[in-house]
C-alpha cells in the first residue's frame, strides 16, 4: 500500500495499492477490474528523461493525430475544438510547443497502431488489454506543463501508462449525489459543477466533503500505469513540462450494474453523433489498405 499526505480543507487522502508488473500479470486485467479498486502498478524500467519522447516522435512523429485546443486558464463552459496534425509538428512547431497554460494537447485513438503500441512499451499489449475490439480505445495523450482537467469521470476502464513527464491524478468513488453534476442535458453528466477539488467551494458543495475523505491522490511516475475503474471520478494535472501517456480504454459489463452511469454513456454518445462532436474514432494507420 501507498500512502499520502496530501490535505484538502483539512481531510487527508486515503492509502491505495501499488503492484508490480509481476503481481499485475498474475492476478491479470479482468482481476483488477472486478476488484474495481484503482491501483499503481510498475510496467517499465527506468528511463532517463526525454528517451520516450524521442521514441514517440521517431515511430509516430509522422502519423495524423487529433489536437484539442481549449481554454484552460480559467473556467470554461464552451467545447473544445478539435482538429488534426501531425504529431511531430506538436513538439516543433509553435504555438504548441511553447504552450504552458494546457490550451493544447493530443488525445488520440491510435488502436490501428498496435505494432508501434508494442513497440513503445517494449511488451504485446493486445495479450493483456483487448483494445481493438469494437468499442475499445488506445490512445495516446501529450501535453506541456499547465494542462488542468476538470473533475470528471470516464465511463470505460482505464489502464493507463506514464511514459515521460508525471502527472497527478486525484481519484474518488464513483456516484452522482455528491458531485454536483454539471449538465445531464448537454452531455456533461460525468462532470462536476464543482470545477477543481483541491480548491473546492465545501459551503457551495457540501456532499463533496464526503467524497474527498474517500479520495486517493497519485502522482504517476514515469514507467508506472494507473488502473482507474470506470466511474471513478478524478482530476489530473501536468507536474511537469512534457507528458507523454498511453492508456487503454475498455468496455465492460460492470457497466450494466451501474444504470445512471450506463444511460449517461448512451445519451452521449447520441448527443456527440447528433452534434458532429469529435468522438475518439480511431486514426488510420499507414499500412491500412497496404496488400
């Protein structure tokens, strides 16, 4: 077990457990997921800094990936806007390059890339996680320092690895009363109207107090992968000037358990696909189409 001292309006975070790659494999994927416990397990050697940076840019530094520009820097109830790059022009080209304030960023489906996938982790990644069948996700997330999430939760299982930089991720139990959700109507019901948790209004947001003497707050080093159960709120923050991360979204039928999260999931979809909102779709692969 791994155990924090970090104190949000005088309530102390709660330990979680931390694994080995080993233990990890052992116990495998769907043990973690039915445990529906969030969990830090240690995938990767050591690394000296900038080595996975370069190895992202030299195996999908020509590939076209998603880049979401958004306002950060205070709240903002407006969409992002998302459109497409190569992913070498992020790390050379301004105004991404130079960006501290987490208007940019990369999320993107690279599920097509598997080879490349395999490639970055040193280790077949389809043997543990089934990220490409239908409605699966791997993705791939880069960002400068500055980059602040809103308090959110996924509605798929998330394992998520640190390649470069670290991040911190403040974690809680899933559930909808004490999160004050923002907006079920315009497909916001998986975020919170309380925007940040380490600077909560508890006067405004009272129930919230109770979900935060639940909370697990990690910081993810480099080579380590976070398990983060579908519901499970959480807000993440860059703590350092380059992140570079693959996750591993997958469906599940805990899902069917949870009916408030399961009619979230369909009405957002719909609302995205009615809306001509980016929706995560899968980028192509070079060789697609190759014979």
């Amino acid at each position: 077990m791994n155990d924090t001292a970090s104190e949000y309006h005088g309530i102390k975070s709660v330990p979680y457990p931390r694994l080995s790659l080993d233990e990890f494999l052992t116990w495998g994927a769907d043990s973690i997921i039915r445990a529906d416990v969030p969990a830090v397990i240690d995938v990767l050697p050591p690394a000296e800094p900038g080595f996975h940076q370069a190895a992202v840019l030299e195996k999908l530094g020509d590939a076209t990936v998603a880049l979401v520009r958004k306002d950060r820097s205070k709240e903002n109830e407006t969409r992002a806007e998302v459109t497409k790059i190569p992913l070498r022009d992020y790390f050379e080209k301004e105004p991404y390059k130079s960006n501290r304030d987490g208007t940019y960023r990369i999320v993107s489906n690279i599920k097509n890339y598997s080879d490349t996938i395999n490639d970055l982790l040193g280790f077949d990644a389809t043997k543990i996680f089934n990220y490409q069948a239908p409605l699966n996700l791997a993705n791939i997330w880069v960002n400068y320092g500055g980059m602040r999430s809103r308090n959110h939760f996924d509605d798929l299982e998330n394992f998520n690895i640190q390649l470069e930089g670290r991040k911190r991720f403040v974690v809680m139990p899933p559930g909808f009363k004490n999160y004050y959700i923002r907006s079920a109507l315009r497909g916001y019901a998986n975020t919170s109207k309380s925007v940040r948790v380490d600077n909560a209004d508890l006067k405004r947001y009272p129930r919230l107090a109770v979900a935060l003497s639940q909370r697990r707050d990690i910081v993810l080093e480099p080579g380590q992968m976070l398990y983060l159960p579908m519901g499970w709120w959480h807000q993440v923050d860059a703590v350092d000037q380059l992140n570079i991360n693959i996750n591993f979204w997958l469906s599940d039928p805990k899902m069917f358990r949870r009916p408030l999260m399961l009619a979230d999931s369909l009405y957002k979809a719909a609302f995205r696909k009615v809306n001509g909102l980016y929706n995560l779709q899968p980028e192509k692969s070079p060789m697609e189409g190759v014979k």
